[in-house]
C-alpha cells in the first residue's frame, strides 16, 4: 500500500529518496520543488517486527511507489540514498529493473 497525492497535471521529473536504517525503509517520491507525490515504507506494506529489516521488504516498499509514479506519468527521475545498512542496495533493485525493462 502506498500514499499517493491525486494531481490533475503530469509529472515528468521528480526525485526519489531511500531513507533505510537498519529497522524500516522509506521511500519518498517528490517533485522538483520537494512536494510529496508518493511516498511508501516498509512498515505499510504489511512487514512488521524483523521482517521489516529484510532486503525483501525493501524491495516490496519501492516497487509500490514506482508503480504509483510510472502510473502518473513520470519519465525522469533522480535518486537519493541515505542511510548505512543493506536494504538500501535492495531498495534500488525495483528502479534499475524499471530503467532497462
């Protein structure tokens, strides 16, 4: 499940951000002003306890919003990763396969 601001205009670029930490992921899609567009995380997409720190999860959390902004539109966008732990590489899986499908 993810959050998704109902826009009546197409957005063409935006920024992804991948905030993962050792107990959740989150990731952050917004436009180039920094407006949210879509955002999900780990946590509500079902994975509670240990299971929320499993690169699967994060893999799961990211396809659900790159699906919501491929649906709107967005063609461009750029990534951002913070974050020290092993989810956030698992994190960029959805998004490479989305580049070169």
């Amino acid at each position: 499940r993810s959050s998704a601001r109902k826009s009546a205009r197409r957005i063409l670029k935006g920024v992804i951000h991948v905030q993962a930490s050792f107990n959740n992921t989150i990731v952050t899609v917004t436009d180039v002003r920094g407006r949210v567009i879509s955002w999900s995380s780990v946590g509500t997409c079902g994975f509670k306890g240990a299971r929320k720190s499993a690169p699967f999860a994060a893999q799961t959390a990211t396809g659900n919003v790159i699906q919501a902004i491929v649906e709107q539109g967005m063609q461009r966008a750029e990534v951002m990763v913070k974050g020290p732990s092993l989810e956030r590489d698992a994190a960029l899986r959805p998004i490479v396969e989305i580049v070169y499908c």
